[in-house]
C-alpha cells in the first residue's frame, strides 16, 4: 500500500483474509475502511456539510 500498489481497501481486505481475527488491529483496519468509506460517500451527496 505505501509503495502504491495496493490500495487502502485491498490491503484491509488482504489483511484481514489472511490472518482473519488472529491480529488485534486487523479488525480495527477493517473497521478504519468502513469509517473512510462511509465518509467519503457523505462527502460525495453532501459536499458542503461540515461533520457535528
């Protein structure tokens, strides 16, 4: 992912395929990409608003 290879969703993804539950934060990766994920589509319907 830093090299650019990979991007933050597959990464997450492949993190959390391989080692499942096993590592601490590859639960807290996945749920990091939901919070971008989710924010980024806020972003995209309301791109004025400012988070409360």
């Amino acid at each position: 992912m830093v090299a650019g290879e990979l991007t933050p969703r597959e990464f997450t993804f492949r993190i959390h395929q391989r080692y499942g539950h096993e590592l601490p934060l590859t639960e807290r990766l996945a749920e990091l990409d939901a919070e971008v994920t989710a924010e980024a589509r806020r972003l995209a319907t309301h791109p004025t608003d400012t988070p409360s």
